[in-house]
C-alpha cells in the first residue's frame, strides 16, 4: 500500500478540518460578544463556517469543497466523495451517540409527583413533534399544489418534525429515504438545511425570551459556581482508570459493539424483508438504543451475582462520548448542505422554518405555563431548544438562567427520553408512508392531527378530570342543597302550602 497516496488520508483529513472548524468556532465564540451572546452552539458555528467555504468554492471552483481531490474528489473511480463522507458520518455518529447515551446507568428514584411530571414532560416532546410534523404537512401539501416544484413531494413538510424536532441526523435520514425511495430531488440537503434553520431558531427565539423576562422581572438568576466532585465523574467500585486497558477504552469498546451487533440486526431483518431495508437502516439509532436495554440488563445480572466485582460502564465517560459523537455529527451535517439543490426550495424552507418557529413556541409556552408553573420559564428553555435543535441546545438555553440546575428542568430533559419513545415512535413509520401518494400525506396530517389531540388529553388528563369532579361536586352540593329543610320551604306541602313554619321571631 502506499501511505503517500491522499486516498490513506482523505477520511482521516475530512474529520481533522471539521474539528480544526469547531476549535475556530470556539475561538470565535470566545473573543467575538455579539457571538457569545447569540447562544449558537460551537458545533453549528462550526459547520456555518465550513459551509460558507463549501458554497464559495462551489461558485469559484465548480465544485464543493469537500469534492476537492485532497478529500477523495466527487466520487469518480467508484470512490466516495467527500461530501458523502460528511453524509456517512453524520448517520454513524447519531447512532453511537445515541447508543452511548442509552448505556448510561441511572439509580435515580422518583417520587410519584416527579415520575409524573417526567411522563408529562415525554408528552410535551411526542407533541412538539406531531404539532411540527402536522403543520409542516399541512403547508408542503399547500405548497405542491400550488408551486408545482419539480421533484417537490407533498409529504416533504414532515421533515420539519425531524429537522427541528430531532436534528441533524434523523433529518438526514429521512430526506435521503424521501430522496431515493420516492423522487425527492434533493431531500437530504432539504433536511440538513430545516435542521440548521432549527439551531438558528433556538438560539434566536430563546436569547430574545430570555432578555424579555429578564426586563419583566419574571426571570431571577442566582449566581453560583458549581462544585465539582469525584461523584461527578465515576461511581462507587468501579474500574480503575488506567489498567491492563485504559477505562475510556473500555468505554469506546462497548458503544462500538452494541452499535456494531445494531448492523448485524439491520442486515439480518432486511435479508428477511428486502423492501423495509433503507427503513430499517435509518432506524439505525432506535435499533442502537433498543440493543443498550439487554446488555445492561446482562450487565446488572453479572454484578448481582459477583461474577463481575466492578463497575464497567462511567456514566460520565459514556456522556463525553455521546457530545463527541454529537458535536460531530451536527457540524458534518451543516457542512453538507448543498445551497445550489434547494435554490427552488428556499422560499418553502422560510415558510417551514417561521411557521415551525411560531408553533413551538406557542405549544411550549402553553403547557409550560399550565404544567410547570413554578418553573415554566426553565422549562420552556429547556423544550424549545430540544424541540428546535438537540437537547444540548436546551442545556445551553437552559444554563443561561438555571447554571446550577436548581430547578427540575435539566431532569425532565433527560429523563423524559423514555416516555417519548414509546409514545413517538409508533408515529415515527408514519414518516414512511406519507410520501407514498398525495392521499397519502393528507391522510398522515390528519393522523398526526389527532394523535396530538389524544396526547394532550393525556397530558391534561389531572386538570381535566379534576374539573369535572369539580363540577359533579358541584351537582351534588345543588341536589343536596335542593332537599335541605332550608328549602323544603318553598316545597308546597300537604296541607296546600298555605301555611308557613313559625320563625325563629315569632316562637320567641
């Protein structure tokens, strides 16, 4: 083999200029305010410098940036092209955070009025997604029949769910399905740039959330550093850190097998059923995370029994991992964008993004206000910034006015993740058959349109219940008070009602 040859280092010099982009993003986070107050995470700040380079090169050059031979050129010679291999890492780099994320071991307990509001806070997210997914149908829908867009599909609008619901790589996936099964032109590149409009909103709506409760006074910070402990970074019995084998390796070693055995069961189900394949493999994070509940089950089953004496798995680790895996993938997948496929589309995409906006953030405000009272502004942070970009765009809200997490906000954010998945992801196939025929995607903004409705009889079951027992009380008193002596007064009795009883004046 010869190590001179750019095809050795192509991948390895890709993945050296995405994080060289986020050690300049960071820096100019660091020295520029406007920026620093903007909120934008470093990892989108990143990827917005590489994708104003890509975009330049393209109009000087004729060809994107990462289509130049130093990164593996445009695919020709059956080669992967460099803005393929942004595609690629993006995908891979959603499932090993996830799976990272899932191996994470909680002895938490919850009371019955947290565990509750956890519940609750996995409805709000479910919610966010099918308010997103039902408006953003509604307006694709709209707009195919009106614009007649070439390649525009009318099921397109859902991808706003994922863009702005899930990120990035959920909006990858689903526009390359879009794309490739069902004639999408340009379907990637139209959920890559939802996602990176839904990291602008985050971090636009929410400082100017911020600055306006703090002017009305509705928004009190307490000041204080956090200290750190060794509990913050490992448990109790647990495996050294430097060994026969370094701890984070162990760590590495763990994400990768369960997400590689995650492939192994993809492969084996699309064998089976070769029309869900592309389907099945952009599950590939769910799948990850689904293969996390045996292994520590397995593990936890080991500990009990002492065969295995320490603790394997760092919770903290396992968190530096999954950000790393998340950081990257968040500044390939703005990097990839492709500005020339969606010259028709950005009109549309405005729309989308404005009308996403404004849903969020009155759906948030609204059950935050009713739900989390005492909390409500933490609270909608934490929402929105998930429900626009990803939940570290919520902590980053968040920490703005709760560093040191006194409120339960930071909590429900994690822990809601859940309840949501078994709630989101039966909807989450609907995303396949939308596209399949105009009727479909109608038929899919009306399911979406009542699921939403459901949920949120769910999500205000206890002030909905509480007022109708409220109100039969009430009944009851009314009934009650209708036979009480005090008005069997007016009641006519047998002796013609002529006569009245005495008062308390006339039998002194």
């Amino acid at each position: 083999m010869n190590y001179a040859g750019l095809g050795v280092w192509s991948v390895l010099i890709i993945i050296a200029v995405l994080l060289f982009s986020l050690l300049l993003g960071n820096i100019l986070r660091h020295f520029i305010p406007a920026l620093k107050k903007s909120l934008i995470p470093v990892s989108v700040l990143g990827g917005l410098l590489l994708l104003i380079v890509s975009t330049i090169t393209y109009y000087c050059a004729g060809e994107y940036f990462f289509n130049l031979p130093l990164f593996g050129g445009n695919g020709e010679g059956g080669r992967m092209s460099g803005m393929n291999v942004l595609e690629v890492l993006t995908y891979h780099c959603l499932g090993i955070g996830f799976v990272a994320t899932g191996m994470r071991s909680s002895k938490k307990k919850f009371g019955k009025k947290r565990a509750g509001e956890i519940f609750d806070s996995g409805l709000v997210t479910v919610n966010g997604y099918l308010v997103q997914a039902f408006i953003g149908l509604a307006i694709t829908l709209v707009g195919a029949y009106l614009l007649h867009t070439d390649g525009l599909i009318s099921a397109a609008g859902i991808l706003l769910a994922f863009g702005f619901g899930q990120g990035t790589g959920q909006a990858l996936n689903y526009g390359n399905i879009f794309e490739k099964e069902y004639g999408f032109t340009g379907g990637g590149n139209f959920g890559l740039t939802i996602a990176a409009l839904g990291f602008l909103v985050a971090c636009i709506v929410g400082v100017i959330y911020i600055n306006v409760m703090r002017r009305r006074g509705q928004i009190k910070i307490v000041e204080r550093e956090k200290e750190n402990n060794l509990s913050d970074y490992e448990d109790e019995n647990e495996i050294s850190i430097v060994s026969s084998m370094d701890k984070l390796t162990v760590q590495v070693a763990i994400v990768l097998a369960i997400y590689g055995a995650s492939f192994g069961l993809m492969y084996g189900l699309s064998a089976l059923i070769p029309s869900l394949a592309n389907t099945l493999f952009g599950f590939n994070f769910f799948i990850g995370v689904l293969l996390t509940l045996p292994v520590k089950a397995v593990l936890n089953k080991l500990y009990d029994k002492k065969i295995i004496k320490k603790q394997i798995v760092n919770n903290f680790m396992m968190d530096r991992i999954g950000g790393f895996a998340f950081d990257l993938m968040i500044v390939a997948g703005v990097a990839a964008i492709q500005i020339p496929l969606l010259t028709s589309y950005w009109g549309l995409l405005l729309i989308l993004a404005v009308s996403g906006a404004l849903v969020t953030v009155f759906y948030v405000n609204f059950v935050c206000k009713r739900q989390f009272g005492v909390y409500r502004h933490e609270q909608f942070l934490a929402f929105f910034g998930m429900l626009t970009g990803t939940a570290s765009t919520g902590m980053i809200l968040l920490r703005e006015i709760d560093g040191t997490y006194r409120t339960p906000a930071s909590e429900n954010l994690v822990y809601q993740t859940a309840p949501a998945m078994v709630f989101g992801f039966p909807l989450m196939f609907l995303a396949t058959y939308a596209p399949t025929s105009d009727l479909a995607a109608l038929i899919t903004c009306l399911i979406v349109g009542a699921s939403f409705v459901v949920l949120n009889l769910v999500l205000f079951r206890n002030r909905i219940f509480k007022r109708r027992k409220a109100e039969g009380a009430a009944e009851n008193a009314e009934q009650e008070g209708a036979l009480s002596p005090d008005t069997e007064e007016s009641v006519p009795s047998d002796r013609g009602g002529a006569e009245s009883e005495p008062s308390s004046d006339d039998t002194q």
